[in-house]
C-alpha cells in the first residue's frame, strides 16, 4: 500500500476525534487546488487568537480493543494500516513545507499494546523535532493504559496531551468499552497535570528549562451512545476542569457505526443539537461563572432544547432582572443573555466615565435583542417589563427547528446522515413554537 493511500485510510478514520478545535465545510467535489479534504486537515486556535491548520491522522487504525462505538474496533470488517515512524515525519514535514499545514494532530488505534502505541508515536514526533527541525505545534493523544514514563517522554515533544475519557460514567465504560477502565484513563490525565505544574516551576526558575505539554490537556465525551444525562455529564467536565486543569472538554455527537443492541439504532440521527446545547453549557462554566447546579439538577437533568443555558438560567430566576448595567457588579452583567465576558468588562470601564444608553451598549458589543429583556439603562430607567411569556417568545432559538449545522468535519459524511429536521419538516411550525412557550411558561 503507498502513502497517500494510507494517508486517505487513517485521515478518514481519524475524523470522529474532535479532541481539538476543528472547522470546516463540506466537499464541492473537485480535488483540484485547494482541495485539503483528503489530507484530513483541521484547525486550533493558540493563545494569542491565531488559527493553526493540523494535519489530523491516526498513526495506526489497527486496534487490539474492541470498543462498541468505535469505527477502529477489531471486531470490525475494514481495511487497515499504518504509518512507520518515518512515513509519517515524512509526510508531515512534506505538507508544511507546501503550506499544507501548521502542524499535526496524532492519535491512534491501540495497535499491539498501549506501549508498543505510544513508543511509535514518539518515534515519529522525534523525527520530526530533532531530525527535521521542525518546531511547529503538535497535539497528541496519551493512550490510556500507556506507562508513566512514555507519557512523561510524549509530554516532552508535544505542545499539548489530551486523554479521551470516551463515556461519561464508569458503567457505560464498562458496557461499550471493557478493554479500558476509568483509572487507565484517569492516571495520564493526572501525570500530565503535575507535569505540566512542574514544569511551568522549573520555567519560573529556569527559562531554558525542558517544557512538558505546555498548551495543556484536553479530553473528548462522546454523546448520546449512553443514557447518561445532561447533568452527569456537565457534573463530569466540572470535575475534570476542576481536578486536572482541562483547558478543554470536547462533546462528540455519537455517529452510529455499528449495529449493537448495547448502542442507538444505526438509522438514528447523531444527536447536533444536544451537542451544541452542552457546548454553551461548556462555555457558562469556564467563562461565566456559573456553577453545575446553577444550570441542570438531580431534578432538572436535561439541557432545554428550545433555548440557550444562559436564558434559560434568566427566565426560571426572572425575579433577579432587570439589572441595572451602570451599578451591577461585574458577576450580575455576566448573567444577562447577551452580555459576554468581555462586553461586562468594557461596561464596568465605560461606565466609569457617564451612564450609558442602549445606543452606548451595543457600540460596546451587547446584543441588545437579548439583554433589552433583562436590564435597566440611562435611557431605559425601568427596563422593558415584557413579562415571562413574552420574552421567553422573544428568546426561543429559531434554529431549533431549522437546525442546519452539521458535525465539524472535512470528510464525506452524508447530509442525509447529519441533518436535523428542518422547517419544512414539520406540518406547522408556527405551533411547535406556541407548544414550546406553553413548556417553558409552565416550568418557571
């Protein structure tokens, strides 16, 4: 088998890991110029706000492991392969230099033995660093079950380690994945946590110090394979950010790839709005302050489909608005839908200087269709008082029922598939939407 037929083998089977920041739009067809699709590109962001093109691949779709929600699985009939050390450095450094890419997302199947894995996948990132010189960013995926001193040498070659925590709850583990446990996965997620601690001391101490993952950790949930609820699953990520300083937890719409009857019927459609709605619960608790129980409970398990956490928080706690934007505390501005972090911080500035007006807000970056329902303003003193109804109306996500984003991907993966039912798949949409503010109207 040549290279580029490996290359469309492992690019294609490395596309359900979403364990970095991708983006994407589908194939017009064509593989002329331009075309990067077969080359399994995706992209990250740095630090600075800068966008990163990674080659994305797997090292090897071989696997010894026979996880029931995974296209790699042994027990699957597929064709396999996989990239030499060498192949792989080869090929990286030969689409940078073509200003292909920026740098490389591995991971891989278990191919032998986590160890035998891993070693191979340093093998290839060494080649890279010291032979190639090639310092570009490099994200790879630590293989559960691998030794603590082959993670310890990853770390030292890579920018940033991620572990996938896969499921959700040790029993869905168990079910679907009964070659790995949860200490497995847990243990590298700890190493690397105190490695990346130790080596930004030394750094403090020592510039020319050796730097271990210095972009962090990050870990990818697969959702909707398991019965696991919404609330499990945000109670996990707040965990996980807590404990071992995740810089990121990644939610994957669960693709059905096999008939199981441990598994949704493969004729199921992948749940892209569950994902999205656990994607702003995501951002509520790492840039909004919010807490788990503020969002979902025991009682309350479900995300509301019908709008975003933030207003759904606004309009059960509606006695709390309107706030008035010149005298609210940062903390307040945070919870008004439509004021994000950095609109709060330019209120608190601007206000200092004179009382703002909506005109004043929305020059700041405020969407006012949003936070008009929940503040008080110098030309605005007692706030709309619309009432419930009307703005939970007002606040109802459109796109609920014309859903039509896809799963970030590069690769040919049906429509038919992905898609979310549109308007014109409902016979009255107009009464979904009554129905949905009935709903809303009644849990507050």
């Amino acid at each position: 088998m040549d290279l580029a037929e490996k290359l469309t083998i492992l690019a294609d089977s490395a596309k359900y890991d979403v364990a970095c920041t991708s983006s994407g739009a589908p194939k017009r067809g064509g593989k002329g110029l331009g075309s990067t699709a077969p080359a399994g590109i995706c992209h990250t962001f740095t630090a600075d706000g800068r966008c990163l093109s990674l080659l994305k691949v797997l090292m090897s779709n071989a696997c010894v492991y026979d996880c029931k929600y995974c296209v790699s699985r042994v027990s699957n009939d597929i064709q396999r392969t996989a990239f030499t050390p060498a192949e792989l450095a080869e090929l990286t450094i030969q689409f940078y230099r073509r200003n292909y890419i920026e740098g490389l997302f591995l991971s891989s199947a278990v191919l032998r033995s986590p160890d035998y894995t891993t070693e191979r996948m340093i093998k290839a990132i060494e080649l890279l660093r010291y032979e190639h010189n090639f310092w570009g960013y490099i994200h790879a995926k630590a293989i559960p079950g691998a030794s603590a001193a082959l993670i310890s040498r990853l770390g030292m070659v890579v920018d940033r380690l991620s572990v996938n925590i896969e499921l959700p709850s040790e029993e869905s583990l168990t079910r679907l994945a009964p070659d790995k446990t949860r200490k497995s996965i847990l243990d590298p997620m700890g190493q690397i946590r105190e490695g990346h601690l130790q080596s930004k001391n030394e750094l403090a101490l020592y510039r020319g110090a050796p730097r271990f993952a210095p972009a962090g950790q990050a870990t990818q949930m697969i959702i909707g394979a398991t019965p696991d609820s919404d609330y499990q699953i945000m109670r996990l990520a707040s965990g996980l950010y807590e404990k071992y300083q995740l810089k990121r937890v990644f939610y994957s719409a669960y693709i059905p790839v096999a008939e199981n009857s441990l598994l949704p019927a493969a004729a199921s459609k992948p749940p892209l709005l569950r994902e999205h709605r656990l994607y702003q619960a995501d951002f509520l608790l790492r840039q909004y302050r919010f807490g788990v129980e503020e969002i979902l409970s025991e009682q309350n398990p479900t995300l509301n489909p019908y709008m975003d956490p933030k207003c759904n928080w606004a309009v059960n706690h509606y006695h709390l608005f309107p706030v008035d934007v010149n005298t609210a505390p940062l903390e307040m501005l945070l919870r008004v839908p439509g004021i994000g972090p950095k609109s709060a911080e330019r209120i608190v500035v601007a206000r200092r200087n004179g009382r703002l007006t909506l005109d004043g807000l929305k020059r700041i970056g405020v969407v006012l269709k949003r936070a008009q329902h929940f503040i008080c303003a110098a030309d605005l003193p007692a706030g709309l008082r619309t009432g419930r109804e009307t703005t939970i109306r007002s606040l109802i996500d459109p796109g609920v029922f014309a859903f039509g984003a896809e799963q970030v991907s590069l690769f040919g993966t049906s429509e038919d598939q992905l898609a979310l039912p549109s308007a014109g798949d409902a016979p009255d949409v107009v009464h979904a939407v009554e129905e949905a503010v009935k709903c809303l109207a009644a849990s507050l």
